[in-house]
C-alpha cells in the first residue's frame, strides 16, 4: 500500500470523501480537459460512416501510423528491413505480431522518443494474466480514450459522463476488511459513486441500493459480474432499486445470457456490454439493437487463425490488435490474449462498423469468502509487485486460499507477506497460502486464468512445492 492510500486508511469517512472529491477535481481535469470536446465532436461524425468511407479513413490514418512508428526504438531495433518496407506501404499483414513480453522487459523502448512530454500518465494493467504492464499515456489519448466511450457507450446507451453514475472497480474504496460500512465513497465533482468490490455480500446488498438512491444516479459502469452479483442479491431479498436508473455499462469480462438477465430484472434497464482492454489498444461497444460493434477509427483489430491467416465470420481466433489512438507508446498488431469471432450478420442499427459474435473466455470464477462475501477480481494483489513475474489466485475451500507466484530471484519473506495481507484485505479471514513455482500452465490460447474457484470441485492443488500460510 503507497502513502497515500496509507493516509487515506486512516482518515474518517468523512475525510476519505473529501480526498476522493479532491482527487475527482483532479481526474476531471485530466479526462474532460482541454481537446476533449473536440474529440466527441469527430467521434459523433464518424459515428454513422458507411464502410466505403471507414475504409478510406482507416486506412489513410494506418499508412502514417505505420510510418511514425519506425522512430519507436522497439520497432527500428527489432523489424527486419522488409517488415520497415511493409509499414512504409501500410502493410499491415505482413508485419511481425507484438508479443506481451517485450513491453513488460523494457516499456521505454516503446515510447517515442525525443523531449519528455509534460503532460503525461503512467497506468499499470491488472495483471489478468498475471503480471501488469506499464502504458505510458499522453493526457490528450486520456481525453480522447473518454471521449469515445461518451460517444459509443454511454451515448449508445443513453447516458452520460455528465450525468450521475456508480462504479464497481478495483480500487479499495472501504481500507477496512472488517468494516460494517458504508462500502461506497463520493466524488461530488462528477457526481460518481464509488463502490468497494471487496465488501459485497448478502448482508450487505442494501448498502449498495442505499447508495444509489442517495445519489440519484442515473447509470451503472464497471465490473460486470461485480452488478451482477449485486443484482442476484437484489432479487433474493427483494430490495427496492431506485427508479433513476436508465442502464448499465459492463466492463472488464464477459456478460453471459443469465447475467443479463438478472440484471436487466433486478436494475429495470438495460444492460449494455463493452469490451477494451487496459492499453486501450481497441474499442467494442454495445448499440441499441445489441450487437458488440468495433470502433474502426480507435484500432485496426484482426482475428486470426493459428497460422496467421484471417479467420471467418463465426470462427474463433486470436484477437491482434493495431492501436490508432495511441502515439506515445504505440501498439502494432498486439497480441491480446482473447479468443474472439466476427458475425456474419450486418447488424440492424445502420452502422458500418465490424460486429462482434462473441468474445470468449473473459469471465473468471467467483471466490466466496467464509462471511458469504464474493469476489470476483483481485485488482492490486500483484500490482507493485517487482518480484513476482506472474500469479494466479485460487480457492480451495471457503476457507483456504491458493496463490501461485513464479518468482524472481529477488522474492523474499516480505513479498509472501505482503501477498498474504492483501488476499486476507480482500476475503476476511481466510488461510492463505503462497505457492512459488516455476510457471503456470497456460491453455491451449496461451493464456492461463487469473482466479479459480475449485470448491465445488474437491480438488487439491497441492503439489507438494515450498510453500508459505498464513492465517
């Protein structure tokens, strides 16, 4: 924990409004500053271009992308000569694939070079497959990344970054694991309530809804299966959800048909999924008709067999990604690590943009804590984390905890208890043991699940590894 969240814990609730309000005056600056409605203006003009016209616009804006990116050290250092020739063509096809890797070795070889910008961000991934990445942003792709999701998401759905909304995300709102609330704090300048993912549970669920009605809010935003499960709490105990509502946003994973449902019902609007990634490195976003929508002038995005060649419509392949929006540190055909396929069917709103059947295998396991509260992301457990290259956390029993960590030569007793304090911050009094080990078994997409959730499985996950618990 850095010494501001330090001195965030120890203030009363009270104060810790005040430093979230103070930090939101901040953070509206950063998002809505200057350029921003500039941004939604050409968002909103692209918005209903036809597919002559995206292609046109998408390609004149990947030929001096491509170009630019030969001055990125990474790039000048590591593509052949040929692989320079295609950029310069905008051949995007036969450049190399970017693997995560190289950007977790060195990012500064990934930044553009020259004078240091003076408005500049530093963000870290959440580590979904383990281990974090730093980006590297210019205030002005933080203003335009918002911008697009005030056009294409919550205008899509309705709403607006200017009207009141509630977040699920994984910042630790509530310090206290042991708190008998609130669970939520108050940025008064954009009017945004935040809420504390580790808390929810049965006992709880009314806070929440108290919350929303103490705040009028209008839309929902955040952690899909974070509503969700709020939202089963809903129904079981028949809370009475405030009428203000008029949708919900999703992030972050995957919305199946029961989820949707269950929201739907228990929120009485609609439910509106988005997909993006961290690095923003692409943009799909829910229209009214309910099909997911790539945003063409945010990122060329290909799915691809595993020969590289393009799949089908309908046919699962790997998401690579070419970010359009980001100069600073620039992202040429990026490895996501998601499955994905493309629809056959134009979609029934009008607009030209690519269709996405379905993106597979973002949803993780849910972990029950022995208190009934569920969690369903450990957003922070490895981020700051040096010596840990990659973790992954799983439950065995309500009460016993599994991390598996491949560390660095460097990982040390304190690093074991820092991730034990952290897992028992966020599932109460639990055993947690912390498993180092030399790697973690992928699937066959190269990627392996950040949670899992073995208790209706009665398995043991013990190989008899070194191992540290604390309880």
């Amino acid at each position: 924990m850095g010494k501001l969240d330090q001195l965030y814990a120890r203030l009363p609730v009270t104060g810790q409004n005040v430093a979230v309000s103070t930090y939101g005056l901040y953070w509206n600056w950063v998002r809505f500053g200057p350029g921003y409605k500039k941004f939604v203006t050409q968002y909103r003009a692209r918005d209903r271009f036809s597919a002559d016209e995206w292609q046109r616009w998408q390609q004149m804006r990947l030929n001096s992308f491509l170009t630019s990116v030969l001055d990125i050290p990474y790039y000048a250092n590591h593509w052949s000569e040929s692989a320079k020739a295609a950029a310069r063509a905008g051949q995007l096809s036969d450049l190399p694939l970017l693997e995560k890797q190289p950007l977790r070795d060195d990012v500064s070889q990934f930044l553009r070079p020259g004078s240091r910008p003076l408005r500049r961000m530093i963000s870290r991934t959440s580590g979904s497959t383990g281990t974090p990445i730093d980006n590297h942003w210019l205030w002005q792709e933080v203003r335009e990344a918002r911008a697009v999701r005030e056009v294409r998401s919550a205008g899509w759905a309705g709403v607006s970054f200017a009207e009141p909304r509630a977040t699920f995300s994984g910042r630790f709102v509530e310090p206290d694991p042991h708190s008998s609330g609130p669970f939520h704090r108050y940025n008064r300048v954009e009017r945004q309530v935040y809420f504390s993912a580790f808390h929810l549970r049965p006992d709880t669920a009314h806070q929440y809804v108290d919350a929303l009605r103490q705040h009028r809010t209008r839309w929902l935003t955040g952690y899909a299966v974070s509503f969700y499960l709020l939202a089963e709490m809903i129904l079981e105990q028949k809370l009475d959800v405030p009428k203000s509502l008029q949708a919900v946003v999703t992030t972050s994973e995957k919305v199946t048909d029961e989820m949707r449902d269950v929201m739907q019902r228990a929120f009485g609007c609609r439910v509106f999924e988005e997909y993006s990634t961290v690095e923003n490195c692409l943009f799909a976003s829910e229209c009214e008709a309910g099909n997911l929508h790539v945003s063409p002038d945010v990122s060329v995005v290909e799915i691809l067999r595993p020969d590289g060649t393009p799949c089908d419509p309908e046919e699962p392949g790997e998401v690579v990604t070419t970010c359009l929006m980001r100069n600073y540190q620039p992202f040429v055909r990026y490895r996501v690590g998601d499955i994905a396929t493309w629809s056959a069917v134009p979609c029934g709103c009008g607009r030209s943009m690519p269709v996405l059947k379905e993106v597979v295998g973002r949803l993780e396991d849910v972990l029950i804590g022995p208190d009934g509260r569920r969690m369903v992301r450990f957003h922070g457990v490895f981020v700051n984390q040096p010596n840990v290259r990659e973790g992954q956390v799983i439950q065995e029993t309500r009460t016993r905890i599994r991390v598996k960590v491949v560390p660095t030569e460097a990982f040390t007793a304190a690093d074991v208890a820092d991730i034990q304090n952290r897992v028992q911050q966020r599932m109460g009094e639990v055993e947690v043991v912390v498993q180092p080990v030399t790697e973690i078994p992928r699937s066959k997409a190269g990627k392996f699940k950040a949670v899992i959730n073995l208790t209706s499985q009665n398995t043991s996950t013990n190989t008899g590894a070194s191992e540290y618990v604390a309880h």
